[in-house]
C-alpha cells in the first residue's frame, strides 16, 4: 500500500512539474500502523507482530 501511495504521489508531482508549477516544499510523512493480528494482514507468510504492547 505505502509504495502505491508514493507512486502515486511521484506522478503527482511530475504532473505539476510538467507544468512547471512545484505546490510542495516539504517532506511528506507516511506513518504506518498495522493489525496485531497476522492473520487479518491477508499476505500469506506475513510477519507482522507487535514490537510491545502499549499499556491499556
């Protein structure tokens, strides 16, 4: 999903370019959270796991 979005997001910013407009002059953060669960991630063999677990 994160490299669809940056694919994205580069096609964007040659579009503008193309037309010699630049909208941005910052970085772009994507931060990432996922399932706890591996088996909703739906990749076979994926290995996502929680690094800790936060206090409730």
């Amino acid at each position: 999903m994160v490299s669809q979005i940056a694919d994205f997001y580069r096609t964007l910013l040659a579009e503008y370019a193309a037309r010699g407009e630049y909208p941005v002059n910052g970085q772009v953060e994507i931060r990432v959270t996922g399932p706890e669960d591996p088996s909703v991630c739906g990749v076979p063999g994926s290995l996502i796991r929680c690094a800790h677990r936060l206090p409730a």
